[in-house]
C-alpha cells in the first residue's frame, strides 16, 4: 500500500499503519467476496426449487426424473470442478468470477425462462447443466482467493464468515423460491433471479492490484502435514455422504411432500429449517475451534443425523420434520466446513483443493437425487424411504471414517493439530 507524503520514516508507527491498511483493504475484499457469496447462493437455492415445483406441478414429473433434473445439475457441476478447479491457479481468479456470474446473468437464467415456455422436461435438464456448469467456474476461484486474502490463523475465521454467508444464502433462497413460485409466475420469479445475480456480478467485479501475498505469510503454525492429510481425507468422505443426504432431500422431498399432502410453501419453510441447521453450525464451528482434528466431533454428528433421517422417514406431519430436518443441516454444515477448512490449510494449490473439495460434494449431490428417485419409484407404498436411503448412506460412511482413522499408518498419527488455544478470535 503506498504511504501519504511525510510517512517515511524509521518509526515503528509508520509501518504499523501501513499494516494495518493492508489489513483494512483485504478486509474489503473479503466482505465483497461474503456479499457475492450470499447472493449467488440464494439465486441458486431457489433456483433449484423452482424449476423443480415447476416441473412436477406442471409437468407432472415422476421421482424419478425429479432426480435427473439434480443429476443434471449436480453432475455438471461436480464435473466442472474437478476440470477446471486448478485454472484460477494458474490464470488468477478475479476473470473466471466475471465470467461465471455473466454466464448464469445474461445465459443461463433467460434460458429457463424460455424452458418454461416450451414446458419440455429435457430443456429444463439442460438448463440445469448450463446452470451447473456455470457455477463450477465460480466457486473454486473465490475459495482460493478467500484463501489468499487471510493469512496465517486468520484462515480459520475467514472460511467461517464465508460459510456462514453462502448458507444464509441458501437459507433465504429455499425460502423465497418456493414463495415467489407460490404467489406469482415462473417467469416473474427468475426476472428476481436475474437481478439477483446482477448485483452479485456488481459486487464481485473488483480486482485486488496493491495487495501481494506471500506464501510464508500465509501459513499456519502448529498444523502436522500428515495428520491434516488423513482429517481431509476423512472430511471429503463425509462431505459426500452429507451432499448425498442433501442432493436427495433437495430434489425429491417435493415427491415426499406431495404424497403427504403439504403445501409448496410447507415444503420452503422444512427445507428452510434444514438450511438454519447448517447455518447455525457454521456459526458455532467459526466461534469454537475445539473441533478441528477431532473424529469423534466428526463422526458423531454424522450418526446424529442418519438418526434424524431415519425418524424422518416414518415420520407424518410438518412439525416432524421441522424439528429433525435442522439435524441434517447441522451435520452438512461439519463436513463442509472440515473439508474445505482442512484443504484450505495445508496452504497449496488452493483452486486445484476448492475445485476438489466441490467436485467430492457434487459427486454426493448428482448421486442423492438419481438413487433416491429411484427407490422412490421402486417402493410407492412407502414415501420416507427417500429418506431411509441417505440415512444408510450417512451410518456407512461413519464406519469407514473410523475403519480409516483406525488403519491409517501410525506414522501419520503422530502429530498434533492445531487446539483451540492456537486459534484466539480475531476482530
């Protein structure tokens, strides 16, 4: 950052307040980074809902094919990440942003429009890869410029605020997707999405061209490679069964909903509650660090949650699953946050480890949807088992994390990660 006229001299005061402006700008950068975050993640959240009441209301979709509209999605996504993750490595961040949120703005979201028009469920599938596609390329690039912009301890409180951003996101979508689609037309609620997105470009597009990071600034003491190495791995396992659990629950609880009669805006308000789950837990998770490295943290709230499923599916009424759903949020919120967290800190190839951590994710994601509409399918009889498959999925995974953590080499497990102590809170 440069210094006003007068400022150099040899006094310690001088080059704190060059540090300390150093500091205020890419606090800026972060808070636009938070902004944009929340603001794609409410178009998406809703944008996922709406096209997936549409068709099942207008188009009169099966579960099954429920599930290949999230498939469609999900694995476009997922597969876009692993391709492409490592580009903002090695081309920067800030133009793939642009290119992104323009994609989603003036392509993408017009096209559903006319989807809706034609009202044929293979253009709302391509839609839907498009949309997939176009997202892949944003958020890799913006975790690892996050990633950037937060050195040493700071990394920590930086992915929390971010986290706790995207989900308030989502949150707010799931709601208001299924209200504005309740209330007013198709077209009229994705006209909401495109201005949306429009102030999400507006916020994202800025380029940071006085701040330059080096690589010893940004590492974190106290973190043994080995062992953040096995709690990634560990983490990523999760993190696809959580994304399993909420892929299925996105696209094909509409069909669960619908034959326990409720109403759309019943179905917003339950999936709102789960997205609070998460929300508060990334809240919780950013103000205690007594989490980090710990399996049984982990592992425990990931058999909360397969229970949570499991009651969910025998289950009746609203107030069931408004009370169970936050369960499943809460557990999606860990494994996120452990994943993209312990990635994040081993501090190299950030875009390669984001476009990863998102690829593992969609994979989940693409598979929920396409395994639970097709045991929606097969058992009629019974709607929860929609439900009681994840919940397997969740109690299986739980398993193998600790089956891995058991068997992994001893000379792996030797180290110590990072205490509570280590990490004080930083305004």
């Amino acid at each position: 950052m440069p210094l006003k006229e007068g400022e150099l001299t040899d006094g310690a005061g001088v080059h704190r307040d060059a540090t300390d402006a150093v500091h205020r700008e890419l606090r800026r950068c972060r808070i636009r980074l938070y902004v944009a975050s929340f603001l794609v993640d409410v178009v998406s959240a809703a944008y996922g809902l709406v096209v997936s009441a549409h068709a099942e209301t207008h188009l009169a979709a099966t579960p099954a094919e429920l599930g290949y509209l999230g498939t469609a999605f999900s694995g476009a996504y997922g597969l876009g990440c692993l391709l492409l993750g490592g580009w903002s490595d090695r081309r920067g961040s800030t133009v793939l942003i642009w290119a992104s949120l323009s994609c989603v703005t003036f392509v993408v979201l017009p096209a559903v429009m006319l989807a809706g028009a034609l009202e044929w469920l293979p253009a709302f599938c391509v839609a839907n890869a498009a949309y997939g596609l176009s997202i892949a390329i944003f958020w890799p690039p913006v975790m690892r410029e996050l990633s950037l912009l937060s050195p040493g301890r700071l990394l920590w409180r930086s992915v929390g605020a971010f986290n706790v951003c995207w989900a308030a996101g989502t949150a707010l979508g799931n709601f208001l997707g299924p209200t504005l689609y309740g209330q007013f037309a198709l077209e009229f609620t994705v006209l909401c999405l495109i201005a949306c997105a429009v102030l999400a470009l507006g916020t994202a597009a800025f380029r940071i061209r006085s701040i330059e990071t080096r690589r010893e600034d940004l590492r974190t003491p106290g973190v043994d490679e080995a062992r953040g190495a096995l709690f990634l791995n560990l983490a990523r396992i999760a993190n696809f069964c959580a994304y399993f659990a909420m892929g299925g629950v996105s696209f094909v609880f509409l069909y669960v909903a619908s034959e326990l009669g409720f109403a759309l805006e019943t179905v917003g308000l339950i999936l709102f509650s789960r997205d609070i789950g998460r929300f508060l837990a990334f809240a919780g998770l950013r103000a205690y660090g007594g989490w980090h490295y710990s399996l049984w943290w982990l592992v425990g709230i990931q058999i909360l949650a397969g229970a949570a499923l499991i009651s969910s599916a025998i289950a009746g009424s609203a107030w069931h699953f408004l009370v169970l759903f936050p369960f499943v949020g809460l557990f999606s919120g860990v494994s996120y946050y452990s994943s993209l967290y312990y990635g994040l800190n081993l501090r190299s190839a950030e875009g390669q480890k984001s476009g990863l951590h998102e690829a593992i994710l969609a994979a989940g994601f693409c598979l929920g949807p396409l395994c639970c509409g097709t045991v929606g399918n097969q058992f009629p009889a019974w709607p929860g088992v929609v439900l009681a498959l994840p919940a397997v999925v969740l109690m299986l995974g739980a398993v193998v994390e600790v089956f891995l953590a058991a068997f992994w080499k001893p000379g792996a497990r030797t180290g110590v990660g990072p205490s509570q102590a280590e990490f004080p809170i930083i305004q």
